[in-house]
C-alpha cells in the first residue's frame, strides 16, 4: 500500500459525507446503499465513523459528473477512468466524483458502484494506489466476488491502519495515536526573522522552500500546509538554494550548488541532477542564489552574487551579453539574494527576512513587506 | 506488431499507449516518440514504470498483457505525477 505524498489524514474521528447528486442509471436507494456499504467496509476496520448531511459542506463531498466537470481530470466517456477522488484536506479534498458516462450497476454487469466508491473512499481516506493486484486499491477495476462476499485485503487493512490505527473493538493492542502537531522542529512560519531558501510556483500554487520542509499555498486551500521536501520529493536534498517553474515544460527546477534538478508534480524527472554548466554557467559559478522565470515571455532570470544572467526557455540556451549587475537593470535590488517569485506582473525579491515587491515596468521597488507574508502572518 | 526493432507512430495501439501513460503515469505530452525498444528511450522507460507499478512482467514493450490492462477500467487517479 502507498499513501498521498506527505501523508495527508483527517485529524477528525467523525467525519461527514454528503451525496451531492445521483445518476439516472440507479434509483436513489440503491445509491444510498452501495455509498453506506463501501462507507461501512472502512469504518469496520479504523476508529472512523461517518454521519450523512443533506445539505451544505461535508468532508467527503459524493457527486456524479461527465466529462469536464471542474477539476483537473476531466472524464473520458464509457470505460477508461470511471472515478477519482481527492486526499483528505479542506475544500475539494477527500471529494469523491463519479464518471457519469459509465454505466453504474449494483451487479457484475456493468461498473459496480460500490466497490468503485469502496476504492475511491480509500483515496479520500489518505490512501494511494497499491501495487498488490488482490488490493482493493489497487488502480485496475476488477469485480472478483460479488459485493456481498466483498472483504478487504490485509494490504488494504495494514495501509489504512497505518493512518488511523485499528478499529476500538478490536482485541489489536491500540497504539495512541500522537495528535497530528507540526513537527517540533518545523520552521516557525510567522517568526518575523524568517528567511527563505528558495521560492517556486508549481501548477498554480506557491512554494516557499526553507531547510527541510516546504510550505505549500494554493487558491484552493489557502491555510499554507507545511510539508517535508523528502515526503513529496525523496531524492530532492534540503536547504535548497533556488527554484523556478518553466510553465510551458510543467516542470519546476531546483538548484543545490552545481547541481540542478527536474520535477514534474511529485515525480523528479530521469537523467538528473545534472550540472550548472551545462546551462550555460561559466566554470567559475558553483552555486546560485536565486531563479525566476517569465511566464509571458519564457525567460529565465538567474541571480548570483551582485549579477544575473538570462536564459531563454524556449532555445534552452543562455542569451548573449550576460552576466550583467543587478543594480544597473533591477534598481533598488540589493545583492545576495533569497528567492524570487513573479506574480500579479511583480518580481518579488527575498533577502533575508525582506521582501522587495518590483514593477519590472517601472524599474522600481514598489513595496517592501516581509518575507512570510505570502504565509498569512 | 515487430517485437525488434522501431513501431510506426500510427500503430494504434501506440495512441492508446501514449495517452494511458500520459493520463496515468505523468508522460510528457509533446515527447516525439519512435517505440524503438531503446533502453534509454523515455517512453521505453515510462512501460517499465507501469508494468513495475502495476505488478506485470517488466519488459519496456507493449506486449498483450500491458495492453489488457491499459484496455481495463481503472480508477481516475493517475499513479505517477498527479
């Protein structure tokens, strides 16, 4: 069994469900049902327990949908993907949808509602796919006992146990669970000293890199989450000194001294870390300070020490005439800098515990803030 | 189906191949693929990651029982990237 990069759970013991909507393939009781079934096969087996709303938010929002449908993962018609769900979190996470262009059945015929929603319950739950094929998480459909004789495999079992521990009744000797607090060690997100390593966006979040962790803000889930590098990136190593998205590529980069790496999501791409040379570096350069990258114009900026160079996204070559000083094209930008974020059309300069919001137009320094900002402090 | 030797792009069962491992396994979309079995090739590489992923014999091809289950329903949530 795998669970969702870093481990997402729900804190809650009790948790609520709500069906959203129905499909036209079964009548509502029958959908009810299958939903209590599969709800039923998780709670007999965690100290977890489901109560049903009618209306307004619930943890695990249940709805049926076709094609695009206002995430990410548009649906496929007939066949292919039939359901994806969400890990467990605020907002659209821990959702459950249904592909509606399939045909939901209670039987062997058809796609089995139950044991699809038993599945995708699973994901809302925290836990991944498995590579064991007797899984009920594993990824590929396949009805093997009719859903009265369902059981759950011990993958199954030992996976979501390892996130809730075993349900009260039974005689397994409960290990109290700690409470879900940060880490002791995690950085102090509002302390007014905070300083960052490195700044990224990454698929319409931002990411603020410092030591071993990252805090992660998105549009959908503002409450910043806090999360070791190593949980999403296990190869990445700590106290990063840059990052940049190229947009157009879907992929973010990271820089630790003369080395750089590729991300895709949570995947680090083959072939690397590579060296910093073979963008273009001179010798001389062994590490870099800071990276952004133009979106519009799919240029890349790199700081190091009181000078930057460009890079062009779209040849994947360094341009000509660089270096040149940080002072002379970006006034008001001291030397040694943090990180640098582009958004709403401003570079944001990170130095030390400063922020320096710059009109690229302008030339100027805008605003000066400070750095955890971007953290609701 | 030339078990040695490069596939033609338009072999069908190289689209459904593609757009699986796109869906599902993080595949870059714009990658100009020849299915020559080369080791190194990024699409050789991506049929191992499924087959090690999914538990099926790992051999970089697409043979018949990597296409039964890209052919099989499946859950939505890709394996690799999401």
């Amino acid at each position: 069994f795998t669970t969702f990069p870093g481990s997402p759970k729900w804190r809650e013991t009790n948790l609520t469900y709500r069906i959203v909507n129905y499909t036209p393939d079964l009548p509502k009781e029958s959908v009810d049902s299958a939903i209590e079934k599969a709800l039923k096969v998780w709670e007999e087996v965690t100290p977890l327990t489901f109560s049903r709303r009618s209306e307004g938010e619930a943890d695990i929002m249940i709805s049926f949908a076709a094609g695009e449908h206002g995430d990410f993962y548009p649906f496929d018609g007939p066949g292919q993907s039939l359901a994806h769900a969400y890990p467990p979190g605020p907002g659209f996470y821990g959702d459950v949808h249904f592909d509606d262009d399939e045909k939901w059945t209670l039987g062997p015929s058809g796609t089995n509602l139950f044991l699809v929603a038993a599945h995708e319950l699973g994901h809302s739950l925290g836990l991944f796919h498995s590579d064991k094929k007797e899984a009920l998480m594993y990824p590929v459909y396949r009805l093997s006992t009719s859903p009265a004789q369902f059981q759950l495999s011990q993958d199954d079992i030992d996976g979501i146990q390892s996130l809730y521990g075993p349900h009260p009744s039974s005689d397994a000797t409960v290990v109290p669970m700690s409470s879900v607090s940060p880490r002791p060690e995690t950085p102090a997100k509002c302390d007014p000293a905070l300083s960052f390593d490195a700044v990224s966006t990454l698929r319409g979040e931002l990411l603020f890199f410092k030591d071993r962790y990252f805090w992660r803000i998105s549009r959908w889930n503002p409450e910043p989450e806090v999360n070791l590098i190593s949980a999403f990136w296990p190869s990445l190593p700590s106290h990063l000194d840059a990052a940049y998205e190229a947009h157009s590529r879907d992929s973010v980069f990271i820089f630790k001294g003369n080395q750089f790496w590729a991300v895709r999501g949570n995947e680090v791409q083959a072939g690397y870390p590579k060296a910093l040379h073979t963008l273009g570096f001179p010798p001389t350069v062994k590490k870099i300070d800071a990276a952004v990258s133009d979106k519009e114009k799919k240029t890349t900026y790199f700081f190091v020490e009181d000078k930057y160079w460009r890079f062009d996204e779209k040849r994947r070559l360094m341009d000509k005439g660089f270096p040149r000083l940080i002072k002379d094209d970006f006034p008001g930008i001291e030397p040694q800098i943090d990180a640098v974020l582009q958004a709403f059309g401003f570079f944001y300069f990170f130095h030390g515990s400063s922020q320096f919001e710059f009109d690229p137009n302008a030339r100027t320094v805008t605003h000066t803030l400070k750095s955890n900002s971007w953290l609701l402090c | 189906y030339p078990l040695h030797g490069a596939v033609r792009q338009d072999h069908p069962s190289m689209d459904l191949a593609q757009q699986y491992l796109e869906k599902y396994y993080n595949f870059e979309k714009n990658e100009k693929q020849v299915f020559r079995r080369k080791d190194s090739s990024p699409i050789v590489k991506k049929i191992q990651e499924m087959q090690k992923f999914l538990g099926l014999e790992v051999t970089g091809r697409l043979d018949s029982s990597t296409m039964d289950v890209m052919l099989k329903p499946r859950c939505g949530v890709p394996d690799v990237g999401g």
